[in-house]
C-alpha cells in the first residue's frame, strides 16, 4: 500500500490500468467470435419441415423448410457484407403469417449501390437454417430506429423499431432467395479476422501495461 502511495504517476498507473483491462476484454470478444466462428457447421442434408409456431422449439443451425404463406412487412440493409471480395449488404426482410405472426428472414448479398434486387410476399414458405439473433456487443455502434440500414441482426431493436413481437430465431435462406440477391453461405466465403484482433488488442494490453510499470519504475 505505502509503495502505491508513492508512485511517480499514480493518475497514469489507475488509468492506464483500467484500459489495460478495457483491451483484455476486447481481446476475450473477439477470441470469442473466433472460437464460435470456428465451431460452427450446418448440415445441409437432413431437413427438418416445421411451422412458424415450432420456431421456438428448433434448435438453431436446424435445416428447415418453413411452409406458409407470408406477407413482407419491411425490410433492413445488414452493413459490411463482403461477398467474393466485393463489399455490399445482406438483405433483412420482416414478414408476417396469416396469423400475425412475424419472422426476420435473411434473403442474402447485394452489392453496394445496387436497387435491382426484388424480394416481396411469399406464397410456399422458406427454405435454409434457423439462426439464433445477434447480441450488441458493448463496444458496437447502435442501430437508428427508423433507418434502412443495421449493424447486426438483433431482435430487440427490429421489435422496437417495428412494434412488432418475434420469434426466437431468424431464418438465413439457402434458396429461393431474390431476383438480384445471391444467397449467402454460412461458412465460406469472407471471415471476420477475428484471432487477428484478439492478438491485437493482447499486443496492445501488454504495451500498455509495460510503460505504466516503467513509468512508475516498478520494472
């Protein structure tokens, strides 16, 4: 304690420590997307035929074909898609049963600037896997409500922002999934460095723990 008392930049070593700490938690996100990014896989042979109301109760990464007849409510830009090299956007459409229920449905890439694309009601359902919603990191930018464009698929904000309430999980289509749009694969294509940041944000933990410590001529 007396030694902490004593330190030439107590303001630098409190501070900086607490930004140290900040950078190891980044560090921990990212290996975490990583590690989940690295885990996943999806089985396109087994296909299990379900209803809107058995969403729920679907495991996630499930194969479905959703029967039904759906309306289009509205629709979202997802930002920063890169599909064979080529930036762009993924297509986040709402639609709604005979019932009222409501779905968010991932129709897939466009690129930027394009207004070709076509995508409206839907007559025989959905084909492709059930995915669990985003969750906002704390260190991601919001979405605004009322804008066409969103930084992740999260189902709290699209229920806001709709005044709507939602399944548990969205379907990403594997088919059938737009005049204009190409479908989207889960796991080729573009993958987020995400052990690249991790490193990163380790690398700048480390640095900035060794000039609070020599500052305070600890080491």
């Amino acid at each position: 304690m007396e030694k902490l008392k004593s330190l030439p930049h107590k303001n630098l070593f409190y501070f900086g420590f607490i930004i140290v700490i900040i950078f190891l938690l980044l560090s921990y996100w990212q290996f975490s997307r990583y590690k989940t990014n690295e885990s996943e896989s999806y089985d396109k042979v087994n296909q299990d035929l379900v209803s809107i109301d058995e969403i729920n109760l679907t495991p996630s990464d499930t194969y479905i074909k959703l029967n039904g007849s759906f309306n289009l409510v509205d629709y979202y830009k997802l930002r920063s898609r890169v599909y064979n090299g080529e930036s762009g956007y993924h297509l986040i459409a709402i639609y709604r049963d005979q019932n009222n229920i409501h779905i968010t449905v991932n129709h897939g890439w466009i690129p930027l600037e394009y207004v070709g694309f076509e995508i409206g009601n839907f007559r025989y359902g959905f084909e492709g896997f059930l995915l669990n919603y985003d969750i906002k990191s704390p260190v991601g930018q919001d979405d605004s409500i009322g804008s066409e464009y969103i930084f992740r698929i999260d189902k709290n904000f699209i229920e806001s922002d709709q005044i709507i309430d939602l399944s548990d999980k969205y379907v990403h289509l594997t088919s059938n999934c737009g005049v204009g749009i190409e479908c989207a694969p889960l796991n080729t294509g573009y993958e987020p460095p995400h052990m690249s940041y991790s490193i990163q944000w380790l690398f700048f933990a480390l640095c900035l723990s060794i000039v609070i410590l020599r500052k305070n001529k600890i080491i």
